[in-house]
C-alpha cells in the first residue's frame, strides 16, 4: 500500500510541476481567469498534504480545464486510475480531453475501455457521440451541403440610371423615365457545397473545394434574372515559421487558391472569370488577425471583346477580438489595376473595407460590412468624356439559427454608384429574408 501511495504521489506532482496552457482557456473574463488560476494553486499546494485524495485531485483537474491546461488534467485522471482502475467516469473525461486534444487514437482507447466496467447509461450514451465524432473526424473528406430559398425586394430592379440627363459631347439629352430605377421583388435560389480533404499532414495541411448556384428571378423584370456559378479549391499549407519576418506572425498559414465564376443573364452567359489568389495570415503579437493577398483575375465578357482584361490587385486587412463582448471588427485596403483590350477600359481602382460583427441575445448573429471604391480610368471614353467612380455599399445581417439544421437569414443592402458619366450612376436598397436548409445526407 505505500508504494502505491508513494508512486501515485510521485507521479502526480511530475505532471503538476510539468503542466502550461496547451488550448484556449474557456473563461474569457481575465479578472475571473486569475481568481481561478490562484484556486489551483491553492488545491495543488493541498495535494502535497494530501496526494491521494480523490476530491481535491477531481478538483484540480477541473480547474485545469478551466484555464486551458488539458494535459495537467490528463496527468491527474491517470494517477486516478492507478489508485482505482474501475472508474468509467474517469475514463470517459480522459476521452474527452484527448478527443479535444486531437490525440484520437489515444481517446478511442478510453473511450472503448468505459463498456468494460458498466458504465451508467448516461456515460455509455456520451462514449458513444464521442466514438461516432472520432470516427467522423478521422475521415478524409468532410462535405456540407447548404440549400437556401428566399425573398428580396429592391428598389432597382431593372438597374435604371439615376440621373435625368446624358451627357454627350455638348448636348444633353433627357433620360427616358423608363430607363430609371424601379423597384421589384424577386425570389432568391441558392445551393453549395463544401468539402474539406484532410490530407493527413503532420501540420493538418488541407485542401477545401466549393462549389455554389445561384439565382435571382425578378417578378416585373425577367430580363434582367441572374444566375451565377462559381467554383473554388484553396490548399492550406501550416507552416513551420513565418517567412516574412516583418510581418512577425504566429501560426503562419499560405494559401493559393483559384476561383472560377460564370454570370448568366436571361439565359444568356455574359461574364466568365478566373482568378488565382496567393494568401499569407496568421496572429500578430497585439490578438490580430491578418491576412495579406495578392491576385489576379482574368475576365471575359461575352457582349464586347473590348472590355476583355485582367485584373492585378494586393489587399491587406486585420481583425480584432473586442475583449469580453465576443465581438469581431476588422479592415481590409484594396489596390488594384485593370488592363484590357480597350485602353478607355483601364482603370486603376482604390478600395477599403470595415466590418463589425457580434452575437445578439436569443442566438441572433449580427454583422455589417461598408466599404468603398474610387475607381478611375486612364483614358476618356468615346463621345463622353472621362470617367471617374465612386461606389459604396453598407450591408447588415442578422442570422439565427433553428434547430440543428436550419437557420434564418435577413439582410439589407445599400448601394450608389457616382460617376462622371451619367449612365453609369445607379443607386438600390436591397431588403431580402432567406430560410437555410444543411443537414443532408
């Protein structure tokens, strides 16, 4: 009896003395998180009075989870199972935290060994979930499907123009009234599906594919209905060390990725796009997040050969965690040029973004996005004269979900376009409701 007593002590306090914060701490309150750090060490410091007590052993271990520190825990719920190995308890906590560890061979094999000592129902029932979410996460693609039907009104339903006169050279000329905004209603149709292949890399490198349709049918003005198709595959590449040093990341991650989009207007395809992207982020010393990219985007319009070209731009944008609120907010700054077959075409385009979200009582998620875009061309357009763009757009969002498969979406959107040529000034609000469907099998 006291060489168990004396190897459960042994034990325990190496695992004590050994433990740090491996995963996030589950509370987000720093004044809460140190009162808690300050009780475990109060309860390690009676573990040396009393190493094989049961109780004050359980209550380290959960506080340990508390502040991150999973393999204490670990430590801990072993040295239990030294002194009694019959504790189904025990075994399925060391599941658990192993499974959230990542470690999913070791937690299987906790998991499997609870049926061996009649396990309450309740615990049989949790082992269960887990082996099932184990054996989900050891696969090597993961896919969702996502069905979306919704509604959406729109004060510019047949993208009419603005302003009441054209300018052409030295004449104006009246706008017809039917060629200004009107507002329609519309049904929207959307489907997607993503798939994420694990590639089995030390670094939990992946690839993620996705694949949408859309449609936008207007009731007033059929001719103006969209589709879309778009097409992505992004390979993740965890890397070891930050190579842009300046930049002084964490968990530094590359991305290249390639984007492929058809645009189908009254049944006619209008537009074809291939872009390649090349993506840097990770954490910055101050909690940020960052992402910097550089891209390029090749176009292709089906109505003009003159409009065909390329787009060449970098972006950089941050995101921010507000402490205590779970709130998100962030920027992005867009730089870019177009080159096309018609030299009036080019254009140089100055953009940036701003972006806030939060979650709201009762499971609401609320987010908002504004960003803006001044866009000049090189050369004056024929018969018109110069051109010069100014766009905004300011997005809301409020999301619940319902139940496990479905959720509820509204939006408004707010968008004006100002130009030095006339019909190219539109203006639309945008209120839309969407009902979403993800649990396909």
């Amino acid at each position: 009896m006291k060489l168990r007593v004396f190897v459960v002590s042994t034990c325990t306090f190496i695992c004590l003395f050994s433990s740090a914060q491996n995963v996030a701490p589950s509370i987000s309150d720093p004044d809460r998180l140190e009162l808690i750090k300050e009780k475990q060490q109060v309860v390690f410091e009676q573990l040396f009075e009393d190493p094989t007590n049961f109780s004050l052993l359980f209550e380290y271990a959960n506080l340990s989870i508390l502040v991150g520190d999973l393999e204490a825990a670990i430590g801990v719920f072993d040295q239990m199972l030294v002194y009694d190995p019959e504790l189904p308890r025990i075994r399925l906590e060391l599941g658990v935290l192993y499974y959230r560890l990542g470690a999913y061979a070791l937690a299987k094999t906790y998991l499997e060994s609870v049926g061996k000592f009649d396990p309450p129902l309740e615990v049989q029932a949790r082992v269960d979930d887990l082996l099932k979410s184990i054996e989900a996460a050891n696969e090597i693609y993961a896919w969702q499907q996502n069905l979306s039907l919704g509604w959406k009104h729109t004060t510019n339903g047949n993208s009419g123009i603005n302003a009441d006169f054209i300018e052409i050279g030295d004449f104006l000329l009246e706008v017809d009234p039917e060629s200004k905004r009107e507002g329609s209603q519309s049904s929207l149709y959307n489907y997607s599906l993503s798939v994420d292949q694990d590639l089995n890399h030390p670094r939990g490198d992946n690839i993620q594919y996705f694949f949408s349709y859309g449609a936008d049918r207007l009731k007033a003005f059929s001719q103006f209905d969209v589709q879309s198709n778009v097409f992505s595959a992004r390979r993740n590449f965890n890397l070891d060390e930050n190579y842009f040093s300046f930049f002084n990341l964490e968990d530094p991650v590359f991305t290249p990725n390639i984007n492929l989009l058809r645009v189908v207007l009254n049944r006619e395809e209008v537009l074809r796009s291939g872009r390649i992207s090349l993506d840097y982020s990770g954490q910055l010393d101050d909690g940020s997040s960052m992402l910097f990219s550089y891209y390029r985007d090749e176009k292709n319009f089906k109505s003009g050969g003159q409009k065909n070209g390329r787009v060449n731009g970098i972006s950089f944008g941050q995101s921010y965690v507000w402490p205590g609120s779970q709130a998100l907010y962030g920027y992005k700054i867009i730089l870019e040029n177009y080159r096309a077959n018609a030299d009036y075409e080019f254009y140089e385009n100055y953009g940036v973004e701003f972006s806030y979200s939060q979650p709201l009582k009762e499971n609401w998620q609320f987010s908002s996005k504004y960003s803006y875009q001044d866009k000049s061309h090189d050369k004056e357009y024929p018969l018109f004269g110069a051109r010069h763009d100014q766009a905004e757009t300011l997005r809301f969002n409020l999301m619940r979900p319902i139940g496990a498969c479905w959720s509820l979406n509204f939006g408004w959107v707010f968008t004006g376009t100002r130009s030095t040529i006339n019909i190219y000034q539109r203006s639309a609000n945008n209120l839309s409701a969407q009902v979403n469907y993800q649990c396909f099998k």
